[in-house]
C-alpha cells in the first residue's frame, strides 16, 4: 500500500481535477503553469524556430527565389491598385464624414500578445498567449497576425489566455466572401479552412477575399481571413461549400494581436 | 525522498521538453507524443512502474496546458498503459524492433481513436498518418534509449 501512496495522491487529484474543471476552479493552476512553462517557450520559439527556419529555408531555396519573383510582379500590380484605391478611400471618407458615419473599424484597438504555448498534440489547434484578464481580455475576442483573423480567445485566465485557432476543429466564425457577398460560416478541421453554408444562388470566383461578417458580434466585420481556393460543393447539394487559404502559417506565429 | 524529488524533476523535464522542443518539430501536422513514446518504451522494457509514473505525471502536467477537460489526457494515457502492460506480460515477453514498431503503432491507434472520440470528430487519414509518423517516432526514441533503459531481464541476468 505504501509503495502505490503517490500513485493513489495522483488519482486522486486527477479526479477531483476532472470534476471541478467546469466551475474553472482550476484557472489558478492552469494560469500558474502558463506562467511558469511561458519563459522556456519562449526561449524555445527563438532557438529552435532559429534552427528549424534555416533548414527549411535552404531546402525552400529554389521556390523562395520564384516565389519571390511572383511577389515582386504583384507588389507591383498591388501598388498601382493602391494608388487608386487610396483615392477612392479618400472619396469614401469624406462622403461617411458627411453623412455621420463612424468608420466601425477605426474603434479597433490592437493589444500585442506573446504565444507562451501551443498545443501537445497535432488535432488541437491552441496556442497560449501571455495576456488575459488583467489586460482586459475576455471570452471570443478576435486574435489576428498581420492583419488577417487567426483565432479566438476561448479561456481566459488571470495572466495569460488560451486561443482556438481558426484552423482548430472546434472553431466556427461567421465569414463573408468580399466580392460575391456570400455569407456562410468559416469551419477548422483536420481538412483545413472551409467555408460551409453558403447560398446556392451565390455566384463563388476563385481568389476572391473572405473576411468576417461581424455577424454574432463578437468578432468585428471586415477582418481578412484568406482568398478562395476551391469550390468543393457537390451537386444536390442545398448550400455551396469552399475551402480558404490562409497565407500566415498560423502554427509558426511567435506574437498575435487581440482585438479589444 | 532524493529518489522521489529526482523523479518528479523527469517528469517535469519530459514535459518541457514536449511543450518547447517537441512542438517544433511537427512533420505533416502530426506532434511526436515524447511522454507516450517513452513511457511505451519503459513498458517494451518491462519497467512498468517508471512507465506509470512518467505516464501518469506527464500526462497529468500536459492535461493542464490542454484545452480538454482536465484528466482526459491522461485518463487516456492510463488505461492504454494499463492494457499494454497486461498483453506485453502475457503475450510478448521480448519484442524485436519490428514487433516494437506494431505495438506504437497499435498504441497511438488506440490513443488516437480515444482522442476523436474525445474532441468528437470522426477519423480521417490524418489517423494513418499520425500513428505511422508517432510510431516510427517511437521507434527512433527506442533505438536511441537502448542504453539508458536497460531490459530489467538483462539488469537481472548481469
């Protein structure tokens, strides 16, 4: 009996564990882990993303040097859109000036974040950041990276929260597609990124943007998710369904920023 | 006590070495299991009872950065512990590479059709993939332990 004592402590705090967690009285301790696991992640993210980056990047060599021809072929294309995009802003303001209206996305305010964690196994689709309630974060917050929605804060603890990612099989976000004005809902998954439940009389083009919808009203309208793929509806169907891609490598991201 | 604290820094040390090492190295998605793996390993060797303690504390530690109910994980890791331990001692006593290659793949089998059922999704491909990867995972942490984990038959004989 002596030598099964520890063993018979661990049982027993693994069931009283099992059994408080929907009260959240185990935000404290799992706050406190966060904390403690936070500075070696940290410390991790930055050696060993250090090292993994430079052999992926020498195996990428040949396609980083056509990616980047591409790239610059679009920036230039993308620049002389802008151009005449900053005008039609222009334009745009000034007429929601004079009408009264309040540009809803200048009321956004970005708290940077570090990821202190990720999850254990590759099904969950969680990151650990290093801010939570005492920065005024709380329960389906936007999370974004360089302008394009990564997640939402699922919990939140004293000092740190934990992120489903938009990839993660449990998250469903309300989603627009720009240019075709469909909207369905953007669903994670093993699959990746699909956006479900999209009208029928919804005329999809590839390429064309996808951000949220504001619908819900936890995460605002207009975030950038990703562009259209592929349209992977069958026939018979009653609702189009597309799948998204994303270019921020979600997984790789070392600071997010939540939309407060 | 020395014993029990050195111990207790193993597991701990294990479980960092999965949240910060560990998670980088995700091949086609799929995360090695370090904690499973090894403790996979101390039961190939027939040393259950280290098996149980990085099993149980590991997973323990692991089921408070994750996002699923608390116990989940390791109530998980336990019972495919428990069931490996009972068929090795019954049916295979000395396991050659390629027999320890179809248990960590019948292990993360299990594990993983415990963890659809748990996150309640229904098995993809990604099942094939993730238990052929963890398991040649599993295979390499074998090899490489050979030294450190003696078989507790070859501790015997010696």
């Amino acid at each position: 009996m002596k030598k099964y004592r520890y063993l018979i402590i661990i049982i027993i705090i693994l069931i009283v564990g099992f059994f408080i967690f929907p009260s959240g009285a185990l935000s404290p301790a799992k706050n406190i882990f966060y904390k403690t696991i936070s500075p070696f992640t940290v410390a991790g993210n930055y050696s060993v993303n250090g090292v993994t980056s430079f052999f992926k990047n020498l195996f990428q060599l040949g396609g980083i040097a056509k990616q980047n021809q591409a790239l610059i072929t679009e920036n230039l294309e993308l620049q002389s859109k802008l151009s005449v995009l900053a005008e039609a802003q222009h334009e745009n303001e000034v007429l929601k000036k004079e009408l009264g209206f309040v540009a809803s996305q200048n009321n956004l305010k970005l708290l940077p974040a570090t990821i202190i964690g990720r999850s254990t196994t590759g099904y969950l689709r969680t990151i650990v950041i290093d801010k939570g309630e005492k920065d005024g974060l709380k329960p389906n917050q936007a999370v974004v990276s360089q302008g394009y929605l990564v997640g939402t804060v699922k919990n939140v603890y004293f000092t740190s929260s934990e992120i489903t990612l938009i990839t993660d099989y449990n998250s469903l976000i309300p989603v627009l597609l720009q240019s075709s004005r469909g909207t369905g809902l953007l669903r994670g998954g093993l699959g990746g990124l699909t956006v479900e439940e999209i009208p029928l009389n919804i005329p999809i083009s590839k390429d064309e943007q996808v951000i949220t919808s504001g619908l819900g009203g936890d995460i605002p309208s207009g975030i950038l998710i990703g562009k259209v793929s592929d349209v992977i509806s069958k026939e018979g169907e009653i609702f189009q369904k597309v799948t998204v891609n994303s270019p921020i490598q979600i997984y790789y991201l070392k600071f997010v920023f939540v939309v407060i | 006590m020395i014993k029990i604290i050195l111990r207790i820094l193993l597991v701990i040390l294990l479980v960092l070495i999965q949240l910060v090492l560990f998670n980088k190295f995700m091949i086609l998605g799929v995360i090695p299991n370090i904690v499973l793996i090894l403790a996979v390993a101390l039961v190939i060797r027939s040393r259950n009872e280290y098996a149980l303690m990085i099993g149980l504390g590991g997973s323990l530690l692991l089921d408070l950065g994750s996002p699923l109910r608390f116990g989940a994980y390791t109530l998980v890791t336990m019972i495919i512990l428990f069931l490996l331990i009972y068929l090795i001692n019954k049916y295979i006593p000395i396991p050659s590479y390629f027999t320890t290659f179809i248990i960590y793949l019948g292990v993360f089998i299990c594990f993983d059709l415990f963890f659809f059922l748990l996150i309640k999704e229904i098995p993809s491909w990604q099942l094939i993939l993730d238990c052929l990867i963890q398991s040649l995972w599993g295979i390499v942490i074998f090899v490489l332990t050979q030294d450190l984990i003696k078989n507790k038959e070859e501790i015997e004989v010696n």
